[in-house]
C-alpha cells in the first residue's frame, strides 16, 4: 500500500471534523503513515505522527517541534483504528468532538 493511501485512510479514520477541532494543518504523508500540527493545547504538543506497524495497528508520537528541537512528550503504541480520537484527546487535552 502507498504512503499516500495509509495517510488518506488514517485521515479518514479520524476524520475531517476532528482535525478540524483539533487545528491540524500542514498534513502530510510520511512513510506508513501521517504527520500533521495542531493548535495551542495544555500538554504542549504541536506535532503528532500516526505510522502503520507491522502488526496492522497504529503506533503515535505526540510531540513539540521548535527550530531549536524535537522533544517527544508521549507515544501510543498497537492502538486499532477506533482509539486514534481518545489517544488524540488523552495525549493533548484537546477534543475531537463538539458533543
């Protein structure tokens, strides 16, 4: 499967109106998988990273990316499609839905 392919079905998974809560702009596809930012939150993460794993379950990284560095503040490993939006939720203090 194309990087382009996993990225569009991770990006539906979540999807458009919980990235659009969330901020995330500049997505882009990565290998395995996608890699957006998002707005302001309480946790300090600007940058979150969704690959594939070999397994055919999601692995997370939560990060802030700055000029100066790339400082990893959490990772969620093996997680199934339908946990992306809590790990998004518990891992930055934003919500992905308005209800």
């Amino acid at each position: 499967m194309s990087n382009l392919k996993i990225a569009m079905t991770i990006k539906q998974q979540i999807g458009n109106k919980a990235l659009f809560i969330i901020g995330a702009k500049n997505l882009v596809a990565v290998n395995n998988g996608l890699a957006f930012k998002i707005k302001k939150n309480a946790k300090g993460v600007n940058y979150i990273e969704i690959k594939l794993n070999g397994k055919d379950l999601y692995d997370v990284r939560y990060c802030n990316v700055s000029v100066k560095r790339v400082k990893e503040i959490a990772v969620a490993n093996d997680l199934y499609a339908d946990m992306l939006n809590k790990s998004i939720e518990e891992n930055t203090g934003l919500y992905t839905k308005l209800f």
